[in-house]
C-alpha cells in the first residue's frame, strides 16, 4: 500500500506554516515528493524566472513512515498555508496522505487537547526539476542569512530587480526606484567565504528572494551564494543549524548581450532570462 505518515513536535509547525507562507509569496502550486531519507517541498513563479526546493530530513519528524513508489502531488499554496495559520500550543503536528482519497491530510494536536484536521485535495504529477550545479559555479559567498535580510530591506518594496555587482574586493547591491537610486554592500573580510571566480554584475528579481531570505533569517540559517556570468542563474542556499532541512532559490539573470552563452554549469531556456530548464 501507499504510505506516508510522519510526525514532528508542535513548535516544527511553525517551521512549516513559516516556510509555506514564504513559498506562497513565490508560487501558487506546491509540489510534494516523499522519499525513505527526506520530504521535499517546490515551487515555480509564474514567470519561470524563480524555482525553489527544501528538503525536510526523516530526522526532522519524531515519527517517520513511507513506502515505495508513492505518488508524487501538488496542491495549492494558500490553502496549505491556512492549515499552519495559528501553530501557537500545538504539542504535535502530523502529516499524511489519504491516498485512497487523493487528499493531504495535516493534523495539529494542540495542548488543550483539541485536534485540527485539514484535507487538502492533491493531483498526481510528474517531478520538477531543475538543472543546476552550485559546485560548478565559479564564484561562492557564504554569510549569515541576517546581514543579507537586512541589506535587501534597504531597498524600497517597490523593487522588483536588484543589481548585484562581485569584485575581489566586495560584493555590491544597487537598485534605482523613483529616481533614487540605492547602494549596499558587503566588504571581502566581513563574509564567512569569499570566493570570486570573475567580476560579474547579475540582474535578477528581488521581490521572490526577500521572501525566502526572510524565512533563512528567520530559522537562523547559513547561507551560501552561487553564481557565474550574466544569464546563467543565481543559487541562493539555506541550510538549518542542526541541518534537518536545507533549501535553494534558483533564479534566472538577465542575459548579457555580449555574454549570453552559458556553460556547462548550467544550462538555459528563455530569450530574456537564461534559467536552468524545470
């Protein structure tokens, strides 16, 4: 039979109901694929331009359940986040599939006794993919996410594209908003790994990665920033303290005119952006 149960204590809901929130802000559907070792979460923009993946260890949960050859499925985003909406005095969050009735079940066990069920519809669906190489990009920046919070909050809501700019020297963000234009930075010395294969200066979507920034901050995670030559994608990695679950942002740059061709790191797929194919 298909099975997929698993549970985890009440305060990692919160996790969840932080994470789902942040990948709504991103996409509209949620791919779910369960495997024996990890439950992996992913979502797409509307315009292709922005992929991201997070994977949740069997360590993570208490309790941890699966069989072979379970469906892979999408639900919608905002329905899911309605079930993590209050995740306050929870002793106990499960997960499940009722594969019988194409549902995905969340249940919260609160500590006054009261359980929660939310069933959410699921259709089957293949595997979403992207193909990328973080270990293949020549140039890694490794930081805290909070240093990255805080220098994407200096720029206006209104910003939907950031300039990144790498030297030897710094790592520089500008954007221009009403005539203004906004300058910050990271100097060589105050990051964890400073690694430039190449000056590059990307172009490419802030409004998704401030909400997946938000959520790295917010779960205290190191992150790491991979990235090559204008119009291959910029990597952007979250990876949890005790390292139950780690996540990438993968978002496409806008293609160089003198310097479209990508290489064998990654591989592209529109005109105007260059991500990897998903």
């Amino acid at each position: 039979p298909n099975i997929f149960e698993a549970s985890a204590p009440g305060e990692h809901a919160k996790v969840w109901g932080q994470l789902l929130r942040s990948l709504s802000k991103v996409g509209n559907e949620l791919f779910l694929e369960v495997y024996r070792e990890q439950v992996v979460l992913r979502t797409l923009n509307a315009s292709k331009s922005a992929f991201v993946t997070a994977s949740f260890k069997s360590s993570f949960f208490e309790t941890y359940e699966v069989s072979d050859d379970l469906d892979k499925c999408k639900v919608m985003l905002k329905p899911a986040c309605s079930a993590f909406k209050n995740t306050s005095n929870l002793s106990e969050f499960r997960i499940r599939y009722d594969c019988n009735a194409s549902k995905l079940v969340f249940e919260m066990r609160c500590k006054s006794g009261i359980i929660k069920r939310y069933q959410l519809h699921y259709e089957q669906c293949n595997v979403m993919m992207a193909v990328y190489s973080k270990e293949r990009c020549p140039s890694k920046v490794v930081l805290t996410a909070r240093p990255l919070n805080d220098c994407l909050a200096n720029f206006h809501t209104s910003v939907d594209q950031i300039t990144m700019s790498a030297s030897p020297s710094a790592l520089q963000w500008q954007a221009v908003t009403s005539g203004m234009q906004t300058e910050s930075s990271f100097h060589a010395g105050d990051l964890e790994k400073f690694q430039i294969g190449r000056d590059t200066t990307l172009v490419f979507g802030l409004r998704e990665l401030r909400a997946m920034v938000q959520f790295w901050e917010s779960q205290s995670c190191t992150m790491s920033i991979h990235f090559d030559r204008p119009g291959n994608p910029i990597i952007f990695s979250g990876e949890y303290p005790d390292m139950t679950f780690d996540g990438d942002m993968v978002i496409a740059t806008l293609a160089d005119g003198g310097d479209g061709g990508g290489d064998d790191a990654t591989q592209a797929s529109t005109q105007d952006h260059r991500p990897p194919p998903w």
